[in-house]
C-alpha cells in the first residue's frame, strides 16, 4: 500500500502545484480588490453591457456549434455503429486524428483557407465564382468550433451506440415498428447519455475559447474567452479577469451536474 502511495506522488504534486494552486489563486482574486479587501465587484461586473454582450455571444456561438457537431455527428456515429468496427479500428482512429494535431495549427490552417485572398477564395476566383467573405465574422468562429470539436461528439455518440443491444432494435422492428419510431422510441432514448456527454465535451470548450475567436474572427468578434485573456495579458487585471473567470466556472460545473444526472453509469464516456 506505502508503494502504491508513492507512485501517486508526482501525480499528486502536479495535482497541486498546476490546478489546485491555480484555482485557489483564481478564487483569491476574483473575490478580492487592489487592496485585499473581499469584493463581488469582479463577479457582478459580467453584468455590464460588454461583458454581458460578449458573454451573451460566447453562449449563442457555443450552443450554435454544439447543435451543427450534433446534427453532424449522430448520422456519422450511428454508420459507424452499424459497421461493427471498434474503438480500435481504422475508421475510428481516422476521426481521431485530427485531434491529434495542434490546436493552433488546425485554427491557423483555416484562416489561411478563409482569408480573402486565400486558398478558397483562390479557387473560386479561378472559377469565375464568387468569392467568400465570411473571415472575421462569426461564422467563421463557428466554422472553426465545429471543424475543432467534432470528434469530441462523435467519440460519446459512437460509444453510446456501440452498446446498443441490437436484439433490442430487432424486436421493434418485428413489433411492426417503422424506422422513425424505431429511432425515436429505441435508438436515441438509449443513447442519450452519450448525447449529453457530447454536448458537454462541446459546449464547455466551445464556451471558453479565445484561440479560434481571436485568429478567426480578429478584433470584430470579442467572446468572453478574449475577455478575460485580454485582462490577463494586456490590461494586467487579474482580479477582473478572475471573477469573469469564475462565471465561467459557474456554467461548466452546470454542464458537469447536468451530465453525472443524464449519465449517471457513464455509458457515454469515451472508453
């Protein structure tokens, strides 16, 4: 038991010394001033029209995105359900790949495709077509969380479907049930941990970010995420940016319940 203690202590360290200490500084000066005194000033100050519209638009973006990766993803997870392949096979591990590349790589190789005299509008101008301008404006910020985020809907959706008693769906059909009310009635209710899982693992993300507003949608878009990055590292107010930060917090500990309610034997989680 002693040794097994023991090669839990790097773990436990980085546990302290990279979220646990963070967190607690996060706390100490979003509910305190310039001088140390406790204040709410910090948290109420999201109710302010630009924070408020930039917290506002964060929300609307993020739940936009988290729809379009729903609607994508749940046909894409249920063919690959039906092909019986598993977590381990090729196709699956296609969906993952991308995540495997950098973050910032990804989120600049769109803005070099969508910038005005990009590859995209290249093309179309090769054409003769019109060409797009939707750099700099949130759609392209969505475009960039759902291309970003897609596979982490997929991954709980595929997982809830795999599991999936065909048996089950077979007995609908031979009760006289039609495709839709097989879906409606059999599929989706028993997926729907995956469902909230993906949404989660979406909408959190997706909330938070300022990478893809900020190379996507430049200075025209402000989101929450630049908000507060802007706080940190250009105004240097970090007791301002703690307490938005801390709203923040208040929406992804919601989406947290909100998952452990809807899936509560973990059937959406990704392994």
């Amino acid at each position: 038991m002693n040794k097994k203690k023991l090669l839990a202590t790097p773990y436990l360290f980085w546990s302290v010394m990279f979220i646990i200490i963070p967190l607690c500084m996060i706390f100490y000066y979003g509910f305190t001033d310039k001088t140390g005194a406790f204040t709410l000033e910090n948290i109420t100050a999201i109710a302010s029209a630009e924070h408020f519209k930039a917290l506002w638009l964060s929300i609307l973006l993020s739940l936009i995105s988290t729809v379009i990766c729903l609607l994508l993803a749940y046909p894409l997870a249920m063919i690959l359900a039906n092909m019986n392949v598993n977590q381990n096979s090729f196709i699956v591990v296609i969906f993952i790949l991308p995540m495997w590349m950098n973050f910032l790589l990804r989120t600049l190789a769109w803005q070099t495709l969508l910038e005005k005299t990009g590859v995209i509008n290249n093309i179309l101008s090769f054409l003769h077509l019109p060409t797009l301008n939707i750099i700099n404006t949130p759609y392209a910020i969505v475009l960039g969380m759902v291309y970003n985020f897609l596979p982490f809907m997929v991954l709980p959706l595929y997982n809830a479907l795999v599991k999936i008693d065909k048996n089950v769906i077979n007995a609908a059909k031979d009760l006289g049930a039609n495709p839709v009310q097989t879906f409606t009635k059999i599929t989706f209710p028993l997926s729907l941990p995956g469902v909230i899982s993906g949404i989660t693992m979406v909408f959190v993300p997706a909330l938070t970010t300022f990478v893809i507003s900020t190379l996507l949608g430049g200075s025209k878009v402000l989101l929450i995420g630049n908000v507060i990055e802007q706080e940190f590292t250009q105004t240097g107010n970090w007791y301002l940016g703690s307490g938005l930060s801390i709203v923040l917090m208040i929406f992804i500990i919601i989406s947290m319940i909100l998952s452990a309610i809807f899936d509560k034997d973990r059937e959406g989680a990704l392994l």
